[in-house]
C-alpha cells in the first residue's frame, strides 16, 4: 500500500478545519447584510473574520505548493485554487472575498473522498442559494429602482435564478447585481447537469449490473445443461454395456 504524500497528509489533517472555518465565513459575512442594524464595531468584526478565512486558505494554498513534489504541475492542476487566492487582491470588494471563499472551499470538499458527489451537489445547491440571496441582497435593497428588499425577496429570487425559471417579479436593477445573476444562472446550469449525469450513470450501471447477472445466469444455465448431456451420455453408455457382476 502506498504510504501519503506530505501534500496528502496536510490536506486530510486540514480538511475539517477548513471547512469549519467556511462556516465561520459564512456567519460574518451573512450578519452584517440580514442584521441591517448592525454597528460599525460589529460589522468591521465581521469583515476582519472574513479575511482571516480568507487568509486561512490562502495558506493553506501555499503550504500544499511547497509540499508539493512537482510544483509545477501542481500550479497547473489547481489553477482555480490559485485564481481564487488572487482574486480579492485584485480589488478589495465583498463579493470577491466571498467568490474566492466559495471557490476555494468547493475546491477543497472535492479532495475528501468521503464526500459522496450527491452530498457535494446537495451542499453546492445550498450554499449558492443562501449566499447568492445574501449577494443580491447586498447590492440590490438599498437601489432606487430595485425590488429585492428582504432576505426572503432574494431567497425567492436566487431559486427561481439557479432553476433557470426566472417568473420576473424579482429582477436585480444594479450592474453587480446582474453579474450575480449570470453566476447564478450558470451554476444553476452546471448543477443541473451534474445531477443529470449522475442520474444517467446510476442507470446505466443498473443496467450493465442487471446485464453482467443474466449473462452469469446464462453461463450457469449452459453448464448445467452440459453437465445434464454428459450425465446422459454416461447413462446411456452403462445401459449399453453393464458392468459385470
């Protein structure tokens, strides 16, 4: 059995933590938007959280390069990891930190081989219902013309969004917030697709089990009737030629 890697012994030790600290994020970054009275004392708390997450992964990031065997290659085949480190860097915007934050914990809960792809597109599901609600509320209640005024306006919202049905009694007014919907719109999409291709291979592996079965029985069926004809052919030999007493 081969023994892990340092880089795999980091990441199985890091995986809860990490997670935990998601929900940590998800905790500040949700207060300040549905708590509309918070102070600047709680809300600035808030924000700090938010980085200190961020930062988390961002080590984590670095820590599983210098382990890495090939670094090379581990830029390329976790390219969305870095992009998702950078990207608030770019410009200090709520949203980003909370792109990258979503990037990079989808990334890391894909790595956990306990995770079953149901339970991983279950939580994607959730996770992009609550915060996409959260974004658009953000930058869409305090809009003249916007519509999207409670949280349970943009939860609305956000499903009818990622379900591509869209009924247009709640549309974003803002240019961020049709950014928001766009990313909704396509994760929607992508998770529908992954649903349906789970679907499919749960079927066809039905199937191709349910054929591997009747092909054994078949097998088993042509034994038995070769071990019959020979059984036969024993009988009729005696009966032709007895045994001496």
């Amino acid at each position: 059995m081969r023994e892990p890697t340092a880089q795999e012994r980091w990441e199985q030790r890091t995986q809860r933590p990490l997670l935990a600290l998601a929900v940590v994020f998800a905790v500040a970054y949700a207060v300040p938007i549905v708590d509309t009275s918070a102070g600047r004392s709680l809300t600035a708390v808030c924000v700090a959280v938010e980085w200190t997450v961020w930062a988390a992964f961002a080590v984590d990031y670095g820590v599983r390069l210098a382990l890495a065997q090939d670094r090379r290659a581990f830029v390329r085949t976790h390219w969305l990891d870095l992009c998702a480190v950078l990207l608030p860097l770019v410009q200090p915007l709520k949203l980003l930190r909370l792109v990258s934050t979503l990037l990079l914990v989808g990334q890391r809960a894909r790595m956990a081989s306990q995770i079953q792809v149901t339970t991983y597109v279950a939580g994607a599901v959730l996770g992009l219902l609550v915060f996409g609600s959260l974004a658009v509320l953000s930058v869409e209640r305090d809009s003249p013309d916007g519509n999207i005024r409670t949280l349970g306006d943009a939860l609305w919202w956000s499903f009818t969004t990622m379900t591509t049905v869209g009924y247009g009694d709640h549309a974003p007014t803002t240019g961020l917030g049709r950014v928001i919907a766009v990313g909704l719109m396509l994760s929607g999409i992508a998770l529908l697709g992954v649903v349906t291709a789970n679907i499919a291979a749960w079927f066809i592996e039905r199937f191709e089990k349910d054929d591997a079965e009747e092909r054994q029985q078949t097998e088993a069926i042509l034994a038995l009737t070769e071990e019959v004809r020979a059984l036969r052919a024993e009988v009729a030999a005696l009966r032709r030629h007895p045994a001496e007493k």
